[in-house]
C-alpha cells in the first residue's frame, strides 16, 4: 500500500515533470563498458585517384545503400571539383558518387521515407553554403532549405547548419549552428519546406545550446539534440517543449537511433583536456551504444587514440541494417566500420575446454582460460565453459555446440573441420618425456624405454609423437584424460609420459612444471617446424574469428 504523503508527492511530481522525461540519472559517461564489435579500416571502394578526406556522415538506406559523405581534399570542398557523396552498396562496392559543386563544408544528413538524402553544409562561401539539401539517390536536387550562400536567422536563412532528420508525417527539423555559430537552434519545417517555429539560444540551461551538433529521433517521436559544446543530449518533443538531457553518452558529435530504439553516439572530443570548448579530460573517445528509451548505456566501441588532446574520434555515426556500425573520423581523414560479433547465443561466448576450472600455475588450460576470459571481457561477452574430451573437440565448432573450441589443438592438417577455422597460433610446443626424480640420468631417449610404458591422452600430439618415435618393443599406454593420465603415472603404472614444452611465439619458454618434474629427450614433433596452437572457430559466428584474430595479435600469450 502506497503511503497517503509519497501518493501526494507522487501526483504532484507528475504534474510538473514533462511527460516522457526518463526516469533514470543521468550518469557521468563509462570507459569501461563492453564492446562486442571489431573494426575494419579498409572498407569501401573509392573512385580512381581519391583518398578519403574528413568523413563526416553515413547514411544508411532501406535499400541497402550506403551513402557515405566525405569533404572532398583534406577538410573541405570549397572550391573543389571531386563529388563529396559516394554511394556504396553493402559489399562497400561503389556504385556512384554526386554532388561535386554543391558544397562547402558537408556536414550531417538523413536519408528521407522515400530514399532521398538530405545533407548540411555548414560552410558559406563561393555563393554557396548555409543550407539543408535534399538530392535524389542519382544525385539531383530536390529541395532546399535556408537561403543559398547567405548566413542569417530567421525563417529563411541558416548560419552553419549541421544535421537534419525527418519525422514519420514528413516534417523537418534541423540543428543549427556549428562552434560560434549565431543562432544555437532547432528549426521545424513542414514536408514542403514552410517554416512552422523554432527554440533554443545560445547557453546551457534547458532548452539552450551551445553547437547543437546532430539530431536524431526516436520510435516515439522525441527528439535528440546533441548539445556538444554543453556535453549532453537534449530531449524534446517535436514542439520543442524540454523533456530531459542526458550525459551518460558522453561530448555528442553525432547520433543516430535505430527502429529498435538501439542509440548510438559518437563521442570525438573528449578524452585531452580542456582546450577551451568544454571537453570532458579522462573521458575516452569512441561510440557509446545504449537504449533510447531508459538512457542505460550496454557498449562502447573505442577509438583508436581514445585520450588524445585533438578532436580524433569519429564524428559522424551511421548504422546499416546488418547492425555494422560506421564511425566517420574527421581528423584522421578515414572510414571506420565496427562490424558486430554474433554468437550462438546473443552475448554468449560457448568454449569448449578439456579440464573444469583448472587451478594449477602449471596447467596450460588455466593459461588458455585466462586468455579466453580476457577476449571475452573485452567484446562483453559471457563465457558458457563445456568441459569435453579432447579427442576430435576440434569439430565441435563445425557441428554449432561451441563458439570457440580452447582445448589447445595443433594446426595440424587433420584436424581441419567442415564449419570450423584455425585462428592464428598464439603458443607453440616442443615434445618431451616425464620421468620421475630418481630416474634422472638413467633415462635419456624414447630408446631407453623398450619393454616399458610410456603414456599419453589418446588423439593428442603426444600420441602422434609416440607412435612415430618409438621403437619396437615401447609398449604405448593411452588414457582418456589428463588426470587418468597423471594418476596412473604417480601410482607407477607408466614410467614416463609424453608431454609437450611450451612457449611464447617470441620463443619464451613458458613454466609448465616445477622443479620437481624432470623432462628428457627434447624435440619438436616435426624436426625444424613448429607446432603451434590454435583455436578453432565457429564459422557461422559472424566476425568472431577476426576478432579472435585481433586479440591475438595484439595480447601476448599467456597474460602475466
């Protein structure tokens, strides 16, 4: 039962709250938030002789298209000839480029319910600029807003226009005003282009702007305005009547909200210092992905100098309907594509080990484990461990049980399956054989062994190892597992075990054993090449195996 006093609150606090605030705090931005994507730098075709300059918007079709908006040479299109618009289909080929001459300085867009682009340019200069455009998927123009080259307030004129988004019913609303800008607004327009009102000036209260820098809407209608020089995202309704800001998503450079109501934000200044324009120092750039409807941030797709003192981080933010996210980088001149790694379980990563929560230093497993966990930490990934034998654990990926199979397999030819690949090695293993204490210097080669018993985990390297090297008269011993395997051995019923040796690709003997263990009879199982261990990956999980293949590169095996 509601207390009579918290009811009355309660009624009171509805009445003066506006409808549709969330109710969540708005928190301080996280640097510490999952990011299940891997990115590519290399995607999209462009046209002979271009290099791409300051990418500043992507913008994604229903059909397929992408429309990628970059400015021309450097950072700019002023004067310039090259078409700043090039259109991509999903494969990143190129199937046209448009807009050569139409502007200064592009900034943000939208794509409109019928296909079309409509694009900002921020820039006036050469008779041109200071105008939201709408063109055609061909590249013809269609409708402008603002007056062409002339900067102003009012109904008619834009000064430094930055983004625009369309409303189901048509309607228009773009954000103007980009650093020092005069006006700090949102101006409403109808479908035809007829001016309907406007809000905003510049400061940072509520309803106030300083570089309101993109716009975006939700499945509700709200609208988002990034607030970058005041770091938060206002909400309003299509009014302009305030409903709520939002700083969890960090500095808003660009936004854009998907039909699931799925935000993203690119966040490119903060990280440095303060230069002057209010920058959040500690705050690292990259694209923060959370939910428009409660404000809850769940991801973060990093930037690749995420604390340095220029504006480096993507600026532009557009998502295709395969949820691969594009980052437009102005500094850096380049386009990013953060390609999302999917799972048999969305946000599980299944792992297929040979020992259940190992706790010996010495246990490779325990090295592989740590590893695993580190990769899934870093793409917000939760581990599912099915513990399994080792013999044939390489098809497991193949058959769909598993993600990722970490049971320390060989790159050997057999072991390549239907559904699975190799990633890159991240270890490799020399052979040996154990003995015990009181057996050093009476044993030094497989040859010392006839007429005894040497063992090994059945359709391991070791097995393969024995049965090539021994000679006649080696009585071969397997087991199922590793403990079988050490258990039969300190109860005396083996007088030696076939093992591997490991090491760093950077040849570092890693420690597998204490003093106590005595190893002979050193070698590689091929003479002259290593063998080298890999993980086995899920085909049919989209991008895990580049991933994987990231982490590897970048994380030395094993962690310290």
């Amino acid at each position: 039962m509601r207390h009579p006093i918290s009811a009355f609150i309660a009624v009171v606090l509805a009445a003066i709250l506006p409808a549709g605030a969330d109710a969540q705090p708005s928190a301080a931005p996280r640097n510490d938030l999952p990011q299940p994507h891997r990115t590519v730098r290399t995607w999209g075709q462009l046209p002979p002789g271009v290099k791409w300059a300051a990418v500043t918007a992507i913008e994604p079709a229903p059909d397929g298209t992408i429309y990628v908006v970059h400015r021309c040479v450097n950072n700019s299109c002023e004067g310039r000839s090259e078409p700043p618009i090039l259109a991509f289909d999903k494969t990143g080929r190129l199937l046209r480029a448009f807009g050569a001459g139409l502007f200064n300085f592009p900034h943000g867009g939208t794509i409109d319910r019928d296909g079309n682009l409509w694009m900002t340019d921020a820039r006036g200069g050469n008779g041109i600029g200071h105008q939201a455009i709408k063109l055609s998927p061909e590249g013809k123009v269609l409708m402008t807003l603002g007056t062409k080259g002339v900067s102003g307030s009012g109904p008619a004129h834009f000064d430094q226009p930055t983004d625009v988004v369309e409303a189901p019913n048509g309607d228009l609303f773009v954000t103007d005003s980009h650093r020092d800008g005069k006006n700090n607004r949102v101006v409403h327009f109808r479908k035809d282009g007829t001016y309907v009102r406007e809000w905003g000036r510049k400061g940072s209260g509520p309803g106030e702007f300083s570089e309101p820098h993109s716009i975006a809407m939700d499945s509700q209608g709200r609208l988002f305005v990034g607030d970058r020089e005041n770091n938060r995202i206002q909400i309003f309704d299509q009014t302009g009547r305030f409903l709520a800001d939002w700083r969890q998503f960090g500095r808003p450079s660009g936004i854009t909200i998907t039909k699931d109501d799925t935000i993203y934000v690119a966040d490119s200044e903060s990280g440095g210092r303060d230069t002057g324009a209010h920058e959040l120092p500690g705050i690292r750039k990259g694209i923060r992905i959370g939910s428009a409807k409660t404000g809850a941030v769940t991801a973060f797709i990093e930037d690749m100098e995420p604390l340095a003192v220029e504006h480096a981080g993507a600026e532009g933010v557009g998502v295709d309907a395969d949820g691969n996210v594009y980052g437009g980088v102005v500094r850096r001149q380049m386009l990013e594509r953060h390609e999302p790694i999917r799972t048999l379980t969305p946000g599980v990563l299944k792992v297929a080990v040979t020992t259940d929560a190992p706790t010996n230093p010495f246990d490779s497993q325990l090295w592989i484990r740590r590893y695993v966990e580190r990769f899934a930490a870093q793409h917000g990934l939760r581990i599912e461990w099915r513990v399994v034998p080792f013999n044939r654990s390489w098809e497991l990926a193949g058959q769909d049980v598993v993600d990722l199979v970490a049971t320390n397999v060989a790159s050997f030819p057999d072991r390549v399956s239907a559904g699975g690949t190799f990633s890159a090695a991240f270890l490799y293993e020399r052979r040996a054989l154990r003995i015990t204490p009181e057996h050093k210097g009476h044993y030094e080669t497989i040859g010392d062994f006839v007429g005894l018993k040497v063992g090994a985990v059945q359709g391991m390297a070791a097995e393969r190892d024995l049965r090539r090297r021994a000679p006649a008269g080696v009585e071969i011993v397997t087991t199922a597992t590793f403990p079988e395997l050490y258990a039969r051995f300190a109860a005396g019923d083996l007088d030696a075990v076939a093992e591997a040796e490991y090491y760093a690709l950077d040849g570092t003997v890693i420690p597998s054993h204490g003093p106590e263990i005595v190893l002979i009879d050193h070698h590689d199982l091929t003479p002259g090449q290593r063998e080298e261990s890999v993980f086995v990956v899920r085909d049919k999980s989209t991008h895990l195996l580049a991933a994987v293949n990231a982490f590897i590169a970048a994380t030395t095996f094993p962690l310290p």
